[in-house]
C-alpha cells in the first residue's frame, strides 16, 4: 500500500525579500478504517522566514531549526521552522496482536519555481529518523514502529532543507511542494 502526499515549502519575496507563509497538505481522512493505512500528517510547514536577497543566496533550516544564511540579508517578520510530521499505521481491524511495522518514505526531487523574477529550489534534506540524518530525492527512509499494541502506532520528525534562491527583478510568493511516497514494508505480528 503507497500513500503519496505533499507537504509545502513556501516562502514569499516582495521587493526582493523572501517571507515565510504557510501552506496546505491534502491528507487522507482519519476515518473508522477496517483495513490497514498509512496516515501522513503535516503538523508544520518547513519555514524559511523573512530575508532579502540581492541576485543569488541560500537559507539552511536544520532539522533542529538552526539558520544559516549565505549571500542574504535577515529581515524581521515570519519566523523560521522545520517542518514537523506525523506518520501513522492504522491497523483498522483493531486487533489485539502485538506487531512490528516496517514503513518506507521516499521525497521526491522537489521541482524549481520561478514566479515572476524570483526561483526557488530546495535541496540537501536533513531529519531526525533514527539512522536517517542528511537525505537525497529518490533515497529510501525506513520507518519502523515497532512494538505497536494499539490500533494506530505513529512516530513524528522533523525535516529541514536548504533554499537556494535567485532574484533577477521584483518579488514573489514561492510555494514549493515536497512530494514524498509513503509505503508499507512490513506488518509482522510479535511472537511468530
């Protein structure tokens, strides 16, 4: 079972400042399930806060929210963040069997975007998942939930990124989705 989702990366620029907004994830009802599913809950957006940028720079949020800048000005106004999500197995037959579950992410190159004349891109990805730290696009996360007794087992993270902007004239409102796969490796009962 593959759950794909997107979470947002947004940031808007005016007279060449970027600003950080927030964004929208389209998830799954949690709903009565009677079979098994994966739920992804976006509970913050990744945020890259106020700066402005004169032709070329990079913001870094850390998975930790440490910011670092290059080539940018820092300006007051919307904070910086990472992002932070909830990734949930829901058994939905609510039995009582202790199980192990084994879940694989995978982000996806997120794409360029240009509004006006500023673009955006985000890159060198970085979590907290245990064994995870610095990630690429296409590379395997696993996820496990190990030990789960009741009918939804989850485990929340953080993600942080790096913003590498460019402005030629004006301002924008950048808003780049992270689109990430979610699918389950494994649903083991204990004791087998």
């Amino acid at each position: 079972m593959t759950k794909r989702f997107q979470s947002i990366a947004s940031v808007a620029a005016f007279l060449g400042g970027i600003v950080g907004g927030s964004g929208a994830v389209l998830l799954p009802a949690v709903a009565a399930a009677k079979t098994p599913e994966v739920i992804v809950n976006a509970q913050s957006d990744l945020r890259f806060g106020t700066f402005m940028v004169f032709g070329s720079g990079s913001r870094n949020v850390s998975y930790t929210g440490n910011v670092t800048d290059v080539s940018l000005v820092a300006l007051e106004g919307n904070p910086t963040g990472p992002a932070r999500f909830t990734v949930s197995y829901d058994r939905g037959n609510e039995s009582k069997h202790v199980l192990d579950i084994e879940l694989e992410m995978v982000i996806s190159t997120p794409p360029r975007v240009r509004d006006g004349g500023v673009e955006g891109q985000l890159s060198a990805f970085e979590t907290d998942l245990a064994n995870t730290g610095s990630l690429a696009p296409g590379q395997p996360i696993r996820v496990e939930l190990r030990n789960c007794r009741t009918r939804v087992c989850s485990v929340s993270f953080s993600v942080g990124a790096r913003l590498d902007v460019t402005r030629q004239f004006g301002g924008a409102n950048l808003v780049i989705p992270i689109p990430v796969d979610v699918t389950v490796i494994s649903a083991e009962r204990q004791g087998r």
